[in-house]
C-alpha cells in the first residue's frame, strides 16, 4: 500500500511500512524511512509505485488549467476528489485526484485552502486583482531588468529623469529606480552618485552639493513669496555726522559704519552705526517668521542666500550717500591715551558718505600708510585715529598678537564663468583689526547694558572652550570680555535682530519686547545655534570643494604642504587640510612636497601621495679623490 502526503508546503508519496492511528512508517519514493503523521496523508493507493505515481500525477497537474477549474469549481467549499470527479466526468484515478490536488495547491490566486484537502473558489474581484498584480510585478521585472541593463552599459534610462532628485538625496527603497541603482552599484562597486555621474545625470558637481543643503535647509525654496514691503523707515533726528562702512565688494546687507569727529575738548567722539531692520520688521509680522525661519545668511563661494529680502535690505542698508536709520554708540575717547571716557546710545539716521570696499582700500590703508604722514587717501585722518583706538581695545582685552607668531591667512574665493580664484590676506590687517575691535566693543558694551537692567537677551560665551549661545551674560574668553551678545548684524543674522529689538527698546525708554524667559529667544537660540553650525559647515565644504576645482583648473600636479600631526597636513597657499596615508612618521611642522594623483569633487576628497620632504638638506656625496 502506498500513500500520498503533505510535508512542508509540497507532496511526497511512500510505501506504508507500519500504520498506526496518529502517524504512520512509510519509506519514501527517494528510498528513506520516515514518520508521516496520519493528518498529513492526502490519499492511499495500491498502484503505480511512489515514483511513477508522482510522474504521472505532475503530468496531470501540467495539463489542467487554472482558470478553467476556477470556472467549473463554482463558489462553494468543496474537496479535490470532488472537483476531480467533475473535471474527468468518472471516478479519478489516484493519479488524476493527485495531479488536480497538486494543480489547486499551487494556484492560490484561483483557490484558497480551507482544510487538508478542502478549497474553495476565490471571488471574481479577488482573482481580477491577483492576476493584475501577477502582470505588474512581471512588468516590474522586465522593467527592473532594462533599467540594470542600461545603468551597467553607463546609459540613464529616460525615465529616470524624473526622478533624479530623489534617487540623489532621498532614496526611496520601495521604487524600482533605486532597487536597480542600488543592484549595479552593489555589482560596480560605485556610489549612487558617482554611478548616475558616470550615466551623465549630473552635469554640475556643484549644483549637486547645493542641492543636498538646499533641500535639507530650504525644503520651501530660497524665493521669499509673497513677503510683504516694508514701508519708508520713520523720520529720526539727524545725527550730523558723515559715516563711512568697510566691507567687501560682494557685500549688499551692510551692517555697520563708522564716524569721527574732533570735539572742542581735542578729545575724538567714535560713532558706531548699526543699521536698524528692527525698526521695520515687528515681532511675529511675515518678515519675522521668514527670518526666524532662515535665522541667518548663508555664504558659500560664488554665491550665498540672504535672511531678508532684497527689498528689506534695501531700505535699511547703510548704502552709500543715503541717510540711513541707525542705532549708534557714540564713545568719547581721549586723544594720544585713547581712552574710552563715556559712550552713549542714540536711534537716529545717519548719512553715510561712502562705503569703502576691501579690495580699493587695502591698497591705501595699511602700516606702512599709517606710518606715512604724507600718504593721503578718502577718510585717511578718521582710520588713522580708529587704528590707534582699536589698538588701545585690543590692549585692554589683553589680545595684542606676539610679533613673534605669524598671523593666519584668510582666503577670499572669487567665482565667476564657473573658474575660481583664491588670494589670502594677512589676518589681523588694519581694517580687520578696526572693524573687528568696535565690533567687539559694541557687543559687549550692548551686551554689559542689558545685563545691567535685566533685559532678557542672546548672549556669546565661551568659558573652557566651549564656544555657545545662553540667555545669561558670562565671560567669553576668547574675546576676553566679560560678556558679549550679537547685535552689530541684525540684516544677516537673526540673533543680531532679536537683540536690537531689546537694545532700542532701553534707548527709547520703553518696555523691551521679549519678557524674562521668553519663549521665543528660547526656541530663537535652540534652532539658532543648530542652523548656524550646518551654515558654517556648508561654506567649509564648498570652499573645500573649490579648492579642488582650482587644482584641476589649474593642472597642479604637485604641491607642498605643512605637517600638522601624523598623516594631517595643510596645503600651501590654500584653506585645505587633508589625510596623507603614505605619508612617513614626520614631526609637525615639516614642509613636505605631494603628488596630487586625484580629486573626488563628490566626495570633495583630494588623493595625493607623499614625494620628498623639503625642509631637510639632501645627503651629499663624497668628493671624488
């Protein structure tokens, strides 16, 4: 006797060796003795043996057709001998009950199983849309497979053009696009990015690096929308005084000006002039949620993208010959000691005679200019004497520079036509040092008032290191003043405009907008402090990024460095530091020469390889006797 069984999703048959009630010894047609429980069995039959019987029964099973014992099953439940029975028009054979049984086993779209041998028809609706999924994902396949196809021969299917934007910064594993990305980049060993550079999908390595920022950053775009005007700043008492600003020529949001004026006392009266937003931009307005939203101007070579705009900053820009609206700091300082004697705080405008760039200044005011008498260039008697007083400030923060440790640079990159040029300049020149004094003054004079009259605001600290943002005044050691806020740049950072509310509420006389423990300067300084790290990340990596695009403009092939520490070195004449693994155990501070043997502008990754070192003299040989 033999049997017919189910074990693990399939049907086996055997010879019957013992037969008890709940299970049963059978040798099984591959010539193995095993236990079969006696649920499993399906059917017993005297002949054929086990191995024809399974012949004969897949060969019934390929003849019949699913769809036609759909049709004659109906809709009730009904067992496989049953539908056999129906389907032959006799009695079946074993074989024939087995072959149907196998042939409703394996078409679950068809029946469902109800029981050990039991079925029943699904319903017309369920079998349309199983035999519609069939066809999809077999489409699915054969699409899947011309897209693998096509990306391995380095060719972009058309339709992935609509695409690209998710395939590069926000993969969605569920679509076939990315499974077949992610299927030759597993094969090629190539990056998603580098696989779609390789099949011309990307055609500016720049503008894919904007694009990962923009999208993370500004998910609403950079546009401004319907942001309202603002109307003309309100009419201020004139403050008399011709101003001057010292920025870059790319610079549009100019914050701060300056102003000198000779007193009846021989004592000089320094005016700092901060342009005032907060005059037009009220709490809560839609210039408001906009610069709380951006929270700060991002810059990046080339380009950057403004907190306000352009209408905004045009009316509140310290612009060449306008009279401006202006929140001023007036310090009497006293002549040859340089002594801060008084300051007070004015909202009035201001007229700004000029606004001196970087690029035409620094050819006329620099030490050697400032020790020429005779030299003679615009507002040359009003630098000379904010070059003294910035020295006294520096002196008094006790951050004059040791003469004997060489400044840093700073590098200035200019793109224009898509080609960059990068130039340094000495950090700490006169107008870094004039700019960045007053700045550092006004700060903290600003930030020592608020303190002063408990005024809630966003202060700068840093005490053992750590540089952060607080609510609370406390040192800043690296500046070296016992407190400092941000308010000298309320057009390009939201901090800046904040606190200017506060300080022009104590200058009128009037309650301060933001309470104690204000909930916005709260929720200003958490989203603040985490926006201006990712802005300032950004404008490293594509000055990096710059860099390499100036080595392959260039055609360096070779180029020195200085060693920092281990395999850690610093480029010459560039903001660029990068790993060097064949570099030899040297100690910081050798001068070392590279080979420049790749750039990755994805990967904004330089690969170079250690050739000589240069700050050792080569061994000489022995004169010839």
């Amino acid at each position: 006797m033999y049997l017919l069984y189910e074990e693990d999703g399939s049907f086996k048959a055997g010879t019957i060796i013992t037969d008890n009630d709940t299970s049963l010894q059978v040798d099984t047609q591959h010539g193995k003795r095993a236990k079969v429980k006696a649920i499993t069995v399906m059917m017993r039959f005297n002949a054929p043996a086990p191995a024809e019987f399974m012949d004969a029964a897949h060969a019934v099973r390929d003849e019949a057709d699913a769809d036609f014992l759909w049709e004659v099953a109906g809709s009730e439940e009904f067992g496989f001998a049953d539908l056999a029975r129906e389907y032959f028009g006799h009695e079946p054979k074993p074989v024939e009950a087995a072959g149907i049984l196998m042939r409703l086993h394996e078409a679950p779209m068809h029946f469902y199983k109800k029981g050990r041998g039991r079925y029943k028809p699904a319903p017309p609706e369920a079998l349309a849309a199983a035999k519609a999924g069939v066809e999809r994902k077999q489409r699915e396949a054969e699409l899947l497979a011309r897209y693998v196809a096509q990306l391995s021969a380095y060719q972009l299917p058309e339709e992935f053009a609509a695409h690209l934007d998710m395939l590069l910064y926000a993969p969605d594993k569920n679509r076939l696009e990315w499974k077949a990305l992610d299927d030759v980049c597993k094969a090629t060993g190539l990056t998603p990015v580098k696989l779609l550079d390789r099949c011309g999908a990307i055609p500016s390595s720049h503008d894919y690096h904007l694009g990962a920022f923009l999208r993370e950053h500004f998910p609403r775009g950079t546009g401004f929308g319907d942001a309202h005007e603002l109307p003309d700043p309100p009419q201020l008492p004139d403050a008399g005084v011709q101003a001057f600003s010292m920025d870059d020529a790319a610079t549009t949001e100019i914050d701060d000006a300056f102003s000198v004026t000779r007193l009846d006392t021989g004592n000089w009266r320094v005016g700092i002039h901060i342009a005032v937003p907060a005059l037009g931009i009220v709490p809560a307005s839609a210039l408001d949620e906009i610069a709380a939203r951006r929270l700060s101007t991002v810059y990046y070579p080339g380009g950057k993208i403004t907190m306000l705009p352009d209408a905004a900053i045009h009316h509140y820009t310290l612009g060449e010959t306008h009279t401006c609206p202006a929140l001023s700091m007036y310090v009497e300082v006293s002549d040859g000691e340089w002594k801060v004697l008084n300051q007070e705080t004015r909202l009035e405008q201001v007229h700004i005679a000029a606004n001196l760039r970087h690029e035409t200044l620094e050819a006329h005011f620099h030490t050697g200019s400032i020790a020429n008498d005779s030299a003679d260039y615009p507002f040359k008697a009003e630098l000379d004497m904010l070059w003294h007083f910035s020295g006294a400030l520096e002196a008094a923060r006790d951050k004059t520079p040791d003469p004997n440790v060489p400044p840093r640079a700073d590098y200035n990159f200019k793109v224009e036509n898509d080609r960059v040029s990068i130039t340094d300049r000495v950090r700490g020149n006169p107008i870094d040092r004039v700019v960045s004094e007053l700045m550092i003054y006004v700060n903290s004079e600003w930030g020592r008032w608020l303190a002063e009259t408990d005024t809630m605001a966003l202060y700068r600290t840093q005490q053992n290191g750590k540089v952060k943002m607080s609510t609370r005044p406390a040192p800043h050691v690296g500046l070296g003043v016992a407190q400092y806020t941000w308010a000298s740049s309320p057009l390009r950072r939201y901090v800046d405009l904040l606190n200017q509310r506060q300080i022009m509420a104590l200058a009128q006389g009037v309650p301060p907008p933001y309470a104690p423990k204000s909930e916005v300067l709260y929720t200003a300084l958490r989203d603040f402090e985490v926006a201006y790290d990712a802005y300032n990340n950004f404008q490293r990596n594509m000055e990096r990024y710059w860099c390499l695009r100036w080595l392959v403009q260039e055609g360096i092939t070779e180029i020195n460095a200085g060693v920092i520490r281990e395999n850690l070195v610093r480029l010459d004449g560039l903001p660029f530091v990068t790993r060097v693994h064949s570099l030899p155990e040297l100690p910081p501070g050798s001068r070392v020469s590279l080979a420049v043997d790749g750039v990755d502008l994805f990967e904004v990754e330089l690969l170079c390889s250690f050739r000589r070192r240069l700050d050792m003299a080569p061994a000489t040989e022995p004169a010839v006797q």
